[in-house]
C-alpha cells in the first residue's frame, strides 16, 4: 500500500505541476472531488481493517507477555526483563501512508462540502471589472444563493433565487466551460439589452448614469471616465474610455448560440436575451470581454454570487462587501 500510495502522491504533484507551468488547464473541482473519494477509501480501510489488524496484533503481543510472566511467576521468577510497550506503540503507530491519506480525509472532505454547497474562493485576474473588483482582490462566492447544484457537473438539483440585474456573478465561460469568468448582470431572460454610444438601455429605458470624478488605474497609469449606473436601484460604479469606438470589431465577435438574436451596427450592439439566459457585461465597459463579444450565458453555467472582498495583500482597504 506504501508503493501505491507513493504512485498516487507522484500523480498528484504531476498533475499540479503542469497545471502550475501551463501544460494543461486544471479542473480543481475534479482534482478535489477524486482526492476526497481517495482518502475516504483509505479512511474506510484504515478505521475497518488496517487499525483493528493493528490494535489486535498489540493486544496479542499483551497477551504474550503475560503469559510469559505469568509461566516465570509460576517458576518463582518475580523479576522479569523486558518492557513491551514501546514495542506496542509502534505496533499501534499509523503508518505514513495513512497518516498522509486516511488522516487527511476529514479536511479534505470538509473543504469539499463547503466550496461546493456554500462558498468559494476565486481571485480576481484581470481588470474587465474595475473599479468595483481590482486584480489581485480575493472574493468569495456564494454557491446556494442561485440554488444547490452538484459538484463537478454543476446541475441544479434545487433551485433558489434567480440572478437579477446589477447581481455580480461568477460563471462557467460559455466559449470554454472549464475557464470561470465574473461579470454584472444586465439583462434578464425576455429583455432586450442594447449598449449604443456607450449608454445601456434595456428593454427601451436607458439606464441612469450619474459622472463621477475621473478614475486613476494605477496598473495602466491612466485616466478614465467614471459614472455611477443604477440597475433596478441597484448603484454601482463603471468606468468607459472615451477613446475607444463604441463598436465590437467583427473579427472579435464568437459564433456564439442564438446570435441571430443581436444586432451589430457601428455604434453597438442590441441583443434580445432568450429564455434562461442572462447578458453580462464588465464595470470597465471599454476593456471586457463580456456578452458583446461571445453571447449569452445559460442559466447551467453559473457558479454563483460574488458579494465580498476577503483580502487583497496589496491593499488590505479593500476588504469589505460591494455590490
């Protein structure tokens, strides 16, 4: 079991080790699902087979030793060399092995259960959603606030509350399911959504923009021009940059389903969003690639709700809730 558990351990850091270096995309979801079914057999093995085969291979060494005290006492020998205990306690000691599979199996299962049911941890790698998340922040999602859904395969088994407008939310990327993407909200199954000149109007209203104080990014050394949007009462703060076309260049435009339903034109786009789809887009309208460019999001493939900042090691402010 030694030899098999090494195998299993030279597997894992060769599969973390491309990961890290880019051969090939990892699926930490699965990684964490097969690791905790493998230290549960282990955990059942040890607590039916492996420690009772211990416990009673100690009791019988007990056994032999009073026996043997007992036929010497007969004799009349009262002093008697020879301490069995330690030998016990390596007879009782968990091999590493175990330690390392078995004993693990608790936290791993632990873990498991609440990024799957309750919350995740993601961090935030690109600036698609400046000012309300900066890269490098670290957030938390809440997986049951859009219903409970199976790990790995994320169905829904129980349903919940449905996105709204303005809700932040990570999501599986339609183009590629095994990346994780995070944007806003912005249209609802039924609504027609059009970003024209840089003003978003849904079904017909356009939405509210209120100017606020240019925006300093610090990454880009640049200035952009910051407003706060209101969705169903819902403010929050985007930044657009007044040098770039209102447009999505054609070459960048997905072939994406349902794409009868937008409408391309030079000064946007106009999509009408279908049943169990939402239209996503990014705070940094002019530097996201959002539902412009590769459509809709289908109701299968989200992840859930983003709703804290839980640290970034750059600028610990920042932790707090946002909307």
């Amino acid at each position: 079991m030694s030899l098999i558990t090494g195998v299993l351990y030279a597997i894992l850091i060769a599969y973390l080790g491309g990961w890290y270096t880019g051969q090939w995309q990892g699926n930490f979801s699965l990684l964490l699902f097969l690791m905790t079914v493998v230290t549960l057999v282990y955990w059942l093995a040890e607590r039916y087979k492996f420690k009772p085969a211990r416990e009673a291979a100690a009791a019988s060494l007990l056994e032999q030793d009073h026996a043997r005290r007992a036929q010497l006492a007969a004799q009349g020998i009262t002093q008697v060399d020879g301490d069995v205990s330690a030998a016990r306690e390596r007879l009782l000691m968990q091999p590493w092995w175990l330690d390392w599979t078995a004993g693990l199996f608790p936290v791993i299962c632990a873990v498991f259960l609440m990024r799957s049911f309750l919350f995740e941890p993601f961090k935030i790698p690109s600036g698609s959603m400046i000012p309300t998340l900066m890269v490098g922040d670290l957030i938390l999602v809440n997986k049951y606030h859009y219903g409970v859904r199976l790990p790995v395969i994320n169905k829904k088994i129980i349903a919940n509350n449905d996105p709204q407008r303005g809700d932040v939310i990570v999501f599986r990327y339609p183009v590629n399911p095994s990346l994780d993407y995070i944007k806003r909200v912005v249209g609802l199954p039924g609504d027609e959504v059009a970003y024209i000149n840089k003003q978003l109007t849904i079904n017909g209203k356009p939405v509210a923009q209120t100017p606020l104080p240019e925006f300093y990014d610090p990454d880009s050394l640049r200035y952009a021009l910051q407003y706060t949007e209101q969705l169903d009462g819902q403010p929050h703060r985007i930044l657009v940059d007044k040098d770039r076309p209102p447009f999505v260049p054609p070459q960048a435009i997905e072939d994406f389903p349902f794409k009868d339903n937008c409408r391309y034109s030079g000064e946007g786009v106009v999509c009408k969003v279908p049943a169990g789809h939402y239209f996503m887009l990014g705070d940094n309208r002019d530097n996201s690639q959002d539902s412009r460019f590769w459509g809709f999001v289908s109701d299968e493939y989200i992840v859930g709700k983003a709703f804290v900042i839980w640290m970034n090691f750059g600028d610990i402010k920042r932790i707090g809730f946002f909307h």
